[in-house]
C-alpha cells in the first residue's frame, strides 16, 4: 500500500509525505547514495520542486518532502 498525503502550510510552504507499508530499508542502506528506481523517483521530484527530503522513521518505508509553492 502506498499513501501519499499533501498538506498547505501557513507559511505558504507545502508538506508532502510518501510512504508504503513494505519491509521497509534494509538496517545501514543510505538511501541518500542510492539509485533505485524508488528513490531516484524521489530525488528527482525534490530536485524538480527545489525542495528537501528527510526520511521518516514509520513502519515501511516514509520520505517527507517540504517544497514552496511552485505556481508563484
């Protein structure tokens, strides 16, 4: 099951959570140097929002990416 939630900040910023409910990431994987299809998607997104990313420590596997409204 994937889930993907965005909520508008106040500070006219966004706030994007993508998570699943898998195995999660396997105990020392540095997702940050890694090139699988799943978080290269990821990156590219942030990059392309000109956002951040930080992993969130859930069940599965969660990502939250804070980015500006890209529309002004």
């Amino acid at each position: 099951k994937i889930q993907i939630e965005l909520n508008n900040k106040s500070n006219g910023t966004f706030e994007m959570t993508v998570k699943d409910n898998g195995i999660g990431l396997p105990a020392g994987f540095s997702w940050e140097d890694s090139t699988t299809l799943g978080i290269e998607l990821i990156k590219t997104l942030v990059e392309q929002v000109n956002g951040t990313i930080e992993k969130v420590d859930e069940p599965g596997t969660a990502f939250k990416i804070c980015f500006q409204d890209i529309t002004k």
